[in-house]
C-alpha cells in the first residue's frame, strides 16, 4: 500500500518513476563507476548506493547494487558490510540469508557501524540467523545506544525493563527510553508514557501529565499502538484529559485502518466484557461492525478458534439481538452444548 501510494505521489509531482529509479540520470554516475571499476571501495559503495532502491522499482538495479556492495564489503568497507547484510536480510537484490546478513552485520559492527550494532543485537534478540542470546543482544544494544542510535536506546531499555540478557532495572530502562524519546522513537514515547500512566514501577513515579503527553507525540507519528493507547485514555478519562468519546472513536478509527481492525476488535472486546470500559453491548456491536469494515471478519469463529466459547457465545447474542439470523443460529448451537 505504502509503496503505491508514494510511486502515485512522485508521479504527481511530475516525475517519471523509471527516471526516479534510474541510477545513470544521477549527476556524477559515470564518474562514480569509473573509479568503483578501477577499484575504489569508497566509490564501490556509492555506486551501490545509486543503484539500490529499497522500493524495488527496478529489482536488476538491486541485483546490481547488491554486487557493488559486495565489492565494497570485501574490501572492508564498513557501510558496505551494513547494506549487504541489509540485502541478505531483507532478501532484496539477493536470496533472503539471515545466516549471511548476520555475517556482514557482525564485520560492520566490529568496525563501530551504528547501524549494524543494533541489527546485530536485534538478530540476537530474536534468534534470527544466530542463536537466541540475550546477553550478545545486549552489549550490540549498548554499544549501539552509546553512539547515539534511537532504536538501541529504546531496546537496551526494554532489555532493562524485562531483564533480559542484564539485571532488571527500571532506573536504567527509563533513561534509556528518555533517550531514545529525546530523539523522536515513537516505540520508546510509547513504553515510557505507559510507565508514567501506570506508575507501577520501581523508581517511575505516577504522572498522568508525561504520560499522555508521550502517548500524543507517538499518535502524532501515525504509530497504532500509540493511537489506540491514547483513545482507551480518551475513553475513560482521567486527571489530564476528560472523557471523549468523538476523540477517541477518531484514534482507535486510525489505529484500526493501519491494522485491519484489529484495534476496532480489541475495544468492542471490552465493551463486551465490560473490562477496562464499562460493559455496553451497543457500543461493543458498533466496534465489532468497524473491525470486520476494515477487515477483522468473522468475530464469533475468531473467539471460537481461541477455544473462547463463552465470549463466541456472548457476541452471538449480541449479533441476535441485533436481528442477525446467523447469530441466533450459532448461539441457540453453542447454549444446546452447555456453553454458559
């Protein structure tokens, strides 16, 4: 979706996307390659640079990025190393091979790429390409952080917070994510602003104010999470904000969009069960319709495959009530097997 949409933008402002994705309309190109084909490593990785486009328009311009990159990575070229193992990650201009962007993310981390330490440290994290090791994931995380990398600062705090890999310490998980909020991370405005609003950690004290405040600036950055966090505090209100329902319904709309309903489902969810919201089968219909709109179908079968047969049961009655004859049907079922 994204990549259609910003292929349609650049057409709008007047400009041929096989000119945009064209590395040899680019001022210093024959410049450029002649001094990668005679060798240079810094060139090498420019001249990659200039053919690798991450929305892959043209995949033999990836193809050909890919070599100049390896070119340049052989010779020790730290950047270089960092896209190759990118490529091999990402599976763009090359065969998918965790194993091989593992590689070429380790030699760029050992020369002090930024970027590489935090991709290094996010394959240990997840056991992706390498064995799990939340100790290794840590020190990349570090070292990464110390350089100033957002992303790192955010997970080096979420690696505190959970204690993974390091002794929990909250103290340190917020300073990490102060850090990486200093910087705009909408993941680390969004962990932060849920340890100020709940106030049930150790060394975080309560305060509703940082909070929301944190929670608006990631919703402002169009993150879901952050979107549909900020509507369940808009639904209930609190000390900061007054209830309001209209804001809200526009957030979790947002969230829901990006998401395929999901959030939609999470709130027509409570209502439902009347946790966390107060219990109102009109209001959990409504964002039962929203979700399966934006795509969330088939509700009752959802709760039914999670083995959540009273909840199944429930919104059956609800979609009854409502005069949806499938509803009855699949209710009067479930009541007929003893489900309360």
């Amino acid at each position: 979706m994204f990549k259609t949409f910003f292929v349609t933008l650049i057409a709008s402002l007047g400009v041929s996307t096989i000119a945009f994705a064209n590395p040899e309309n680019k001022p210093d190109f024959a410049t450029t390659k002649q001094l990668a084909e005679q060798g240079d490593a810094k060139a090498q990785y420019k001249l990659g640079k200039m053919y690798y486009n991450w929305l892959n328009m043209n995949a033999q311009n990836n193809i050909k990025a890919a070599e100049w990159f390896q070119k340049a990575a052989e010779q020790g070229n730290a950047e270089a190393q960092y896209m190759l193992g990118s490529m091999f990650s990402d599976g763009i201009g090359v065969k998918k091979d965790y194993t091989k962007a593992v590689e070429w993310y380790q030699k760029a981390a050992e020369q002090g790429n930024a970027e590489a330490q935090y991709k290094l440290g996010d394959m240990y994290s997840d056991g992706i390409g390498v064995k799990k090791d939340y100790t290794k994931a840590v020190e990349w995380f570090q070292k990464a952080a110390e350089q100033g990398n957002a992303a790192a600062q955010y997970m080096l705090g979420s690696m505190f917070s959970d204690g993974k890999g390091v002794k929990k310490d909250y103290t340190k998980a917020v300073e990490w994510f102060q850090k990486a909020v200093e910087q705009g991370n909408a993941s680390a405005q969004i962990f932060l602003g849920a340890m100020y609003l709940g106030g049930k950690w150790e060394g975080v004290k309560k305060d509703e104010a940082k909070g929301v405040d944190l929670l608006k600036k990631a919703a402002g950055q169009g993150d879901a999470l952050a979107q549909f966090l900020l509507a369940r505090v808009y639904l209930k209100g609190n000390n900061v904000i007054e209830k309001d329902e209209v804001k809200a319904a526009e957030l979790i709309e947002k969230a829901s969009e990006q998401t395929f309903g999901k959030y939609a489902f999470v709130v027509g969810e409570a209502y439902m069960e009347g946790k966390g919201l107060e219990q109102n089968d009109e209001k959990a219909f409504k964002w039962f319709q929203k979700a399966e709109e934006l795509g969330f179908e088939n509700i009752g079968e959802r709760f039914e495959d999670r083995k959540e047969l009273s909840k199944a049961k429930q919104y059956y009655g609800i979609e009854c009530d409502k005069g949806i004859q499938k509803g009855c049907d699949n209710y009067r079922r479930l009541n007929e097997q003893g489900i309360k």
